[in-house]
C-alpha cells in the first residue's frame, strides 16, 4: 500500500491534526493506479479515489469507478473495508 509522509507540507491539517487533503489522496491513488512509484495496486488506489471522492476530490468517483472494472468483488471488498477503517482513525 502507498504511504505518505505526515512532514510533508502538502498535507493539509484540519481540527488540529494532520490529515491529506483531497487532492493528496487523489494522488496516492493516481500512483497506486499506474504503479508510477511501485507495483500497481488497486485496492489502494481503490481506497484513495474512495477517500478522495469523500473529501470533494472531483475526478476521483470516475477513477474509482475505472479501477473498480479491473477489480474482483473481493477486491473491492478489500478497498472499500480499508477506507471504513481509515476514516476510523483519522
């Protein structure tokens, strides 16, 4: 799964705590769509587009939506799972 680095400045902070913007999720999904910085993995980019669209990222249903075609029902259990537990913590 992709990772950020919670120092880095384009990570907007909301109430106090750091968390990535829309546009932040938007891109790990990006990545993790066309394995730009490693392997391609869906579910994670599944999960981010998922997360983006929640914070108003505009072209993030699309692509979500596009990844979800090349993904087992399974698979997208996998991502939208990970995305509950994400806005679980933060």
């Amino acid at each position: 799964m992709a990772r950020f680095e919670l120092l880095d400045p384009s990570i907007a902070t909301t109430g106090g705590a750091l968390a990535p913007s829309a546009d932040v999720l938007f891109e790990m999904g990006m990545r993790c769509a066309s394995g730009r910085d490693a392997a391609t993995d869906l579910i994670a980019a599944h999960m981010y587009f998922n997360l983006a669209d929640s914070l108003g990222a505009e072209r993030a249903a699309f692509y979500r939506q596009e990844v979800a075609a090349q993904m087992s029902k399974t698979e997208i259990a996998r991502a939208l799972r990970a995305a509950r537990e994400w806005h679980s913590i933060h």
